[in-house]
C-alpha cells in the first residue's frame, strides 16, 4: 500500500512538473529527437498534454488503492480497464494527426 501511494505521488508530482510546461526531457522519445526536429513540436502544448495524462493516470492508480484497502476486487478491475484505455487514448491521440507541430 505504501509503495502504489509513492508511485501516485510520483506521478502527481510529475504531472505537475510537466502541467507547467517544463520537463519534456522526461517524455520519452520526445528526449531522443535531434535537435532540429524538436523545433517543429510545440513543447509547451506537449508538456501540458502529458500532465494533465499523469494526473489522470494517478487517478486512475487510486481504485487499486482503495481496491487493497476494502479488498474489494471489481475496483482494481474498473482501475486497471481505466488505466489502460486513458494509455490507449494517449497513444492514439498523440501520434494522429499533426496536434503538437508548428
């Protein structure tokens, strides 16, 4: 229990930390493009999309945590289908279209 709330708190703080417009060198992939094509990406709006993901992504993370506090198992599932989807939304979303180019 103590271990899923330090990974929430991670996440929350790098939500936060990313909402700000700041830590792209945290997005991976993103951290790997050379120089000259990172220039063609809106790096604040990008930044932004992703925090407000892990912030979604943690609160998605707090059914499994009330899922072990009550044992009450259909929570984890409902977390865990959750969690999946918003990474499936994130994916898809950030990789159709040209929504963070220039």
């Amino acid at each position: 229990m103590i271990i899923m709330l330090l990974i929430i708190g991670l996440f929350l703080g790098l939500g936060v930390v990313l909402i700000n417009g700041k830590g792209s060198f945290l997005i991976a992939g993103f951290n790997t493009m050379p120089s000259e094509e990172k220039e063609k990406y809106d790096v604040i709006a990008l930044c932004k999309f992703m925090g407000k993901m892990m912030f979604a992504l943690s609160f998605s993370m707090i059914f499994w945590l009330l899922s072990e506090a009550y044992d009450i198992k259909w929570l984890f599932y409902m977390g865990l289908i959750l969690f999946l989807a918003m990474i499936a939304f994130m994916l898809i979303f950030i990789n159709t279209g040209n929504r963070f180019k220039r």
